[in-house]
C-alpha cells in the first residue's frame, strides 16, 4: 500500500508499508517472462540532486 501526502510548496511524503515483487520485474527476452531476481536494492529520497533525505535498503527473497 501507497500513502501519498502533498503538503504546500509542492513538498511530497511517500509512505510505502510493502513494495509488490512486480514492481522490481524485469522482462527476460528469452524466457519472454517477468523476472524478479533476489538482490538487494537502494532507495534515495531526494528533494533536489544534492539533497538525500532518505537512504534505505531492502532485500529481494
């Protein structure tokens, strides 16, 4: 489930409670099927390039 708040000056808040394995898919050309491999993935939250306001990392199982 996506949260999604707008605050003023176009500031956005995303809550994200569980990201589905889809979301992460990729398209295999030869199997021509969606694949979602295990690895570990990294998640920056930026109000601007310089800025970082969020790092976080989660597995893929």
């Amino acid at each position: 489930m996506t949260i999604v708040f707008l605050l003023l000056f176009l500031v956005s808040i995303f809550v994200f409670s569980k990201i589905d394995k889809s979301a992460l898919a990729f398209l295999d050309v030869k199997s021509k099927f969606w694949v979602v491999e295990e690895s570990k993935f990294k998640v920056l939250v930026r109000n601007s390039l310089k800025n970082i306001l969020l790092k976080e990392t989660f597995k893929v199982k």
